[in-house]
C-alpha cells in the first residue's frame, strides 16, 4: 500500500486519505478546498529565460498538474500524465516505439487498443504478437529479437483472464522489455502494477476513476526519470492532453474512489451469485469467485476483484430479449461508471476485432459484459434476473 | 450569407429540444441505446459528442468542408491529420512550419518511417523539385510562423493535383474569415484554435477540416482511433469564441497594421515582418488569396540583448508562448514557439535572437503604440554592421 506522511507529522496516510485529500493545501492564494480550474492557455513570463514553472497548457496546466500527481502517487509511480482519452493515453505511449519494434499484447484485449495496434500503428512498422498472458511460458516463446514490450490487460476486458504480473514483469526485465499495464478495470485502490515489476500504467479515466459517465480521460504513470522523460517529451509533442475542466471532473472522481469501488465490488459479488444459480446463463466471469481460475493469481496481486462480471448466455437468440427487457441498467458502451452498465461486446466493444479471432478468444455472441454500479444490490440483481427471465421465454414458450 | 452571420447562425447554434440560444454541454461520456439493431446517432463520447458536434459541423461550414474534427490541441490535430500516412511515405513541409510541428516530424514521426522534406514553399519550384516517388503530400502554413512567409496556396495545390498529392494547411493565422484553402485547392485545413478561433487564451484546442467525404471518413477513424478528442467543455468554449471571431479580427488586424508600420519608421527597428505591408516580399499573393492580413507581425530589433530590454520594459502586452487571444502577446520565437528548432535551423529561416513576435489583441493601438514607443524609444539607436546592408529596414 503506498503511503506518505501527513506533512508536519510521522502520520502515515493510506490510499483512500490520500484520495480525499487530493489537491487539498495546493492553492495557498485562497486556501480553496478545492484545487480550481486553470483556464489559461499561457502563461506571463516574468523576462525571457524566466518562467513561473508554466508556459504553455499544453506543456503544463495547474489543474492537470494536480491530477497528474495524484494518480502518480496513487500509483506508486514517479511521473503521471493527463491525455483526452484511455485511447490517447495508449497511444501518446506507443509512440515510444519506433519502426520495426515488436510488442507481446494479451490476446483478450479491449477492441480499441486492438484496432489502434492492427489498423493504425502497423502502418508505421510497429507489429504485435497476440498471446495469452496467462501462461508465461507462452510470453516467453513470443519473444524475439524486436520485442521491446510486453502490453497487460489483467484482468481482460472482456472475458476477466488473470495474468500473473509478477513473472511476466520479471521475464520482461531479463529481456529489456517494458512492461506495460493497462490498469482500468482494477484502478490503483485494487491493484498497482509498478508495485509488482511494471513499468508503465495506463488507465481509460473514463471509468472507474472518474466514475460518473460523465468524462473522457486517459492517463498515464511512468516509473524511473528516463521513461517519465521519454513520455513527458511524448505527451507535450503529440498533443494528446486533457482539458482543464475535465482534470478536475477527474479530479472530484479520485476522490471518492475508495468508496465507489467498495460498493461497485460488493454489488458484482451480489450480481455474479444471481447470475450462477439463473438457468440462462451458462458461464460466468469474475475473478472474485473461487471457482474462476485466475482467482488465487489475481488475489495475490491484487487486494479487490472490481465491478466487472461478464457472463454468457445459452443461446444468442437471448442476447435482444435481455438487452430490451433490462429496466434500470442502461445498455450503452462503457463502464466504470456509477450507473449500471450492459454492453454486447461483440458489436460494441469488440467489434473492430474481426469476428473470427473475437470467437477463437471467447468474445462470442453469447458474451455479455456487466460494469455494475452503486445502485442498491437487491434492485441490481432483480433487474437482471427479470430480463433473464424473460430471456428464456419466446412467443409464450419457454426456449 | 456573410462570415459574420454564417459563424452565428450557420450550423447547430441552438439546441433543437428545448431551444436554448446556445448548445449544451453533453458532460456524457456514453449514450443509452435503445435498440441492439439500430445504434443511436451516439453511442460513446470518444467516437461522437453532441456539443464537439456542433463545433466541428460549424468549422466545416465555415471552411467549406464536408467534415470538421476537434481534437485536444492544435498538435493534437497536427499528429492526428499525419498519421493518414504511412511508413515509407515521403511529405514535403514548408520550412519555417511552427516549432512544435517541426518537433513532431523530425522526432517522433521520423522514427515512423516517414520521410520529411523541408523546402522554402514561397518558390513554387522548390517544391515542384521536392517530390520524389514515394511522395504522398505537401504541408503549408500561410503566413509563416514568425516570418510571414506567403506560399502561393493555388499554384502549390495545382502542382500537388498533378502528382496526386495531399496538400494539408495550417490556416491558424488566417482563419477562414481571411483565407480558406480548400477553396483555394487544399484537401485539409488545420487549425490550432487556441489561438483566433478560442480567441481569449482559456482553451487548448486543434481543428481539422476535409474537402471531401473519403478523407473525412479516413480522419474520422484516425480521430476515433487515436482518441485525441476535444472535450465537450472545451468545445463550447471554442464554439463560444467562434461567435466573435469577426469582430475580433477586425480590430486586431488594423491594429497589427497601424503598429507594422509605426515600427517600420523606428530608429530601433531593423526589420518588420507584416504582409499589409506592401515592401512586404509575399503582399501581392497574400492579397490575392486572403482577404486580409490578420494581427500577427514580427520585429527585429537586432540583438538578445535589446530584445531582452523590450520584454522588461513592456507594460501591456503578455508576455508569452501563444498569439491570437484578446490580449496583445508578445513573444521570443527563438526561446519559446521555436525553442524546439535546433540553433542552426532557426538561423537560416530568420529567427533571429532579435526577433519579436507580437500578436496584436484588442487594447487600444494608441494605448499599445505608447506602451511600444516608451519600451522601443530609449533603446539606442540600431547600427546596422556593414555585412549587413542589405538586410535593411523594410
């Protein structure tokens, strides 16, 4: 657990206080609670050759800044930065890379980094291995002379497979590669990937650390000065930056972070129960339960199981009947969020991965993807269940 | 109908559900969908905004586009519209493009496999004799950043037409209120609408603009893939902007002229740099392809060191990275907007250690002319070295 002390004491603070205290005592003009919203582009240079630290907002904004540190710190890294989306942040990363590099992906991976890697970066001589990250053995069977990288989803989206980050980190280290994380679905309260080995996280702050819907942000955290170096050159250069207002959206997310992903977790264990005793579902995924099989893995690097449960139906027929009949969870592309979310990843979040591969992963067109909320679990879990109901039943008759 | 009227009531300026002189923001960041089989005209923020909707549907009107994007930042805009190339590409670039473009290109795209070469666009052979086979576009800014250097939009784009060229151009200076290059030829616009189009220095923001549907759709991938959106906020600050841009222009621009030449008659001048200044070497294309000369201009007065007197002796303008905001902003191109342009590059476009840039905002030009007269007046008087007749005052 990353800790600093309370300034002027020996207090040791815990994450959730961190959290809280986030960007509090920054703003030492008029001691505002609240660190506000810088809507300066530029910033008055007191000579040539001086600066007050801030030149440019694409460079550096106070508010972004602010966030910046927090998500380092809570991250248990040495530099953060701020971009416009989980995407940008993903790709602001990549441009570490250069023609010919070769990269080790997970094979069940969120379809727009999949598009971003296949579609747009193979242009530019980038090229990426597809491996499943659950057994090492095949990680390093994936590595060749180019590799330069390993990039980690654990869990995945969609179908929440465990990767060991410990021994896929080690093995990147005996190699020179980076290890890189996408860390969205488990946000630093549960999991912090530099803890373990890692080298850079990523987050889509679009979910669980804004957490109201309401923001699109991606962030990155970069350990050791030459890597945070590179990425800070990166972030300024391609100009894939947040927006003042939309840090301190992310900002007041952070803050309640603690709080949200203790009821989104206990709400998905509620969710994941109704859904294995329902006579609809055939699979359910969620590292939380003892029968999953990265359960052990992920409970020894992780200290919480998150909001996600994926699930699939019997047939695909289910798939409408269901998605139409849900009542309180709205159907829409997305999570993290305290709303409850349903997608169909198979022509929402997956779709641009092509449907042979999709189906050789287990993305299927029985596959349905929960992010569960903070609604009440009781509402949750009859929601679900009533459109599972009713999922089973067609023109009268049971399927 | 006119600029004025089309930035106002040309596209999607009030919301159609409840009327509302100006459009929402939409803080969502994904859209319910009622039906599995029909999407919704939305369905995540990243891929489609209501309020960065409305923005990009209005910058493409007002270039005369079929498709406008907003992303983060003007470099945002610039790193999003490059990747419509690919490794072994070959781009001509004017020479003197903005410093951060410059960065973008020789390190971070060059890494890419995409070739760069950088060419003194305003001869309209240079870059004839720039393209090779493996060519694949041509990359303008009219004026240039810090010198003005006019490049002729419709003989460069007839000569790209010939070898099947993309010509993108950063319009940022201009704006389409004084120039629109797709009309001149060009197939994209750019813009880095922190500057004229935000207009008050509170956004960071970059636009695009296609000629034509397939590269729209092109871009929009890239846009979506990439994910260097603009945020629904910023968007409607940027729109916000939009609606005055007119007014704004015209008074900054006269004022930018009436201090052109004020500074063109000071003893402590060595040269300025204005296209409304007709000794100015690029005046008769400007004219002829824009219709106006917009609130940038440059100065030299002749060394660092009297550079350095000037920024400590101002009292009005900011001193600052940026240009085009309400406020005048003067800035050092050689350790700010070019800083990232190694010493030797920089010489040879004329980014002089003397070199002031001033973007001219709305203050009074007489409030903005003394302020000037009592930094300028009690610099002594500049003796221009003999080598360097022939760069006397224009």
């Amino acid at each position: 657990m990353p800790s600093q002390t309370i300034e002027g004491s020996g207090i040791k603070m815990h994450l959730e206080t961190k959290l809280v205290q986030t960007g509090v005592g920054k703003e030492e003009t008029t001691g505002a609670i609240n660190f506000p919203v810088y809507y300066a582009t530029a910033y008055r240079h007191p000579g040539i050759g001086e600066s007050t630290g801030f030149d440019y907002t694409r460079t550096g904004n106070p508010t972004r800044a602010v966030l910046e540190e927090a998500i380092a710190a809570a991250e248990s890294g040495d530099s953060g930065f701020a971009c416009a989306s989980g995407m940008a942040a993903i790709h602001t990363t990549m441009g570490l890379f250069s023609q010919r590099d070769h990269i080790i992906v997970s094979l069940d991976l969120y379809g727009g980094t999949y598009r971003l890697f296949e579609q747009v970066l193979t242009r530019y001589g980038l090229w990426f291995t597809y491996a499943d990250l659950r057994d090492t053995e095949a990680v390093r069977a994936a590595i060749r002379p180019e590799t330069k990288a390993i990039f980690v989803e654990t869990p995945t989206n969609p179908l929440m497979q465990i990767t060991d980050l410990r021994e896929v980190a080690q093995l990147a280290k005996e190699h020179g590669l980076l290890t890189i994380v996408d860390n969205t679905f488990m946000t630093p309260y549960f999991q912090r990937p530099l803890e373990l080995g890692a080298d850079i996280v990523l987050h889509s702050g679009t979910k669980y650390l804004g957490g109201h819907n309401d923001v699109l942000a991606g962030l990155i955290v970069t350990k050791g000065s030459e890597l945070s170096e590179k990425v800070k050159f990166l972030h300024n250069t391609i100009g894939a930056v947040l927006g003042p207002q939309d840090s301190w959206l992310l900002l007041r997310g952070l803050k309640t972070l603690a709080l949200r992903m203790e009821r989104h977790q206990s709400n998905a264990f509620a969710v994941a129960k109704q859904l294995l005793g329902h006579p609809a579902v055939s699979e359910v995924f969620y590292p939380g339960l003892p029968e999953h099989p990265g359960h052990q893995t992920h409970s020894s690097q992780a200290s919480g199981f998150s909001g996600m449960v994926s699930f699939r139906v019997r047939s695909a027929d289910q798939v409408p009947v269901f998605l139409q009949n849900l009542k309180l969870i709205s159907f829409a592309e997305s999570l993290g969020g305290v709303e409850s979310l349903c997608t169909y990843p198979a022509t929402q979040t997956h779709a641009d991965i092509p449907q042979e591969i999709r189906e050789y992963v287990g993305v299927c067109d029985r596959l349905l993807r929960l992010s569960v909320g903070i609604e009440h679990p009781d509402d949750l879990a009859a929601d679900v269940t009533q459109a599972l109901d009713a999922s089973l039943v067609t023109g009268g008759q049971l399927r | 109908m006119n600029f004025a009227t089309k930035a106002l009531h040309g596209v999607s300026c009030f919301d159609p559900v409840t009327g509302a002189s100006s459009v929402p923001i939409y803080q969502a960041s994904t859209f319910h969908q009622a039906d599995l089989d029909a999407p919704g005209l939305y369905d995540y923020a990243r891929s489609g905004n209501p309020t960065r909707h409305a923005l990009e549907e209005a910058i493409a009107v007002l270039e005369g586009g079929t498709r406008g994007f907003a992303f983060a930042s003007g470099m945002a805009a610039i790193s999003s519209v490059f990747m419509l190339f690919s490794a072994g590409d070959h781009i001509v670039v004017a020479e003197d493009v903005y410093g951060g473009t410059f960065r973008f290109l020789t390190q971070v795209l060059s890494r890419m496999g995409i070739e760069v070469t950088f060419v003194d666009t305003t001869c309209t052979h240079a870059v004839e004799n720039a393209i090779k086979p493996g060519t694949k576009g041509i990359y303008l800014e009219t004026p240039s950043n810090p010198t003005l250097k006019v490049t002729d939009l419709a003989a460069v784009c007839r000569i790209a037409k010939k070898h099947d060229l993309l010509v993108m151009v950063d319009n940022t200076f201009m704006t389409p209120y004084y120039q629109k290059p797709l009309e001149l030829g060009a197939d994209v616009v750019i813009h880095s609408a922190t500057k004229f189009i935000g207009g008050h220095s509170d956004v960071i923001a970059g636009l695009a603009v296609t000629k034509d549907e397939a590269l729209g759709k092109q871009l929009y991938f890239i846009q979506n893939g990439m994910g260097a959106i603009l945020g629904a906020q910023d968007s409607w600050l940027v729109m916000r902007g939009l609606k005055t841009l007119k007014a704004r222009l015209d008074v900054s621009s006269r004022s930018a002229e009436t201090i052109a030449q004020w500074l063109s008659q000071h003893p402590a001048v060595s040269r300025v740099y204005y296209t409304g200044l007709c000794t100015h070497a690029g005046h008769d294309v400007q004219t002829s392809q824009a219709s106006g000369h917009g609130a940038v201009l440059s100065f030299d007065v002749g060394s660092r060191e009297r550079a350095k007197a000037v920024f400590d002796r101002v009292k009005l303008p900011i001193v600052a990275v940026s240009l085009g905001a309400v406020e005048t902003i003067l800035s050092y191109p050689a350790a700010m907007s070019h800083a990232a342009m190694p010493p030797e590059e920089r010489k040879k476009r004329g980014i002089t250690d003397g070199l002031i840039r001033l973007s001219a905002g709305l203050e009074d030009t007489e409030d903005l002319l003394q302020d000037l007269a009592q930094a300028l007046d009690s610099l002594h008087e500049l003796r221009i070295p003999d080598d360097k007749k022939t760069f006397s005052r224009v």
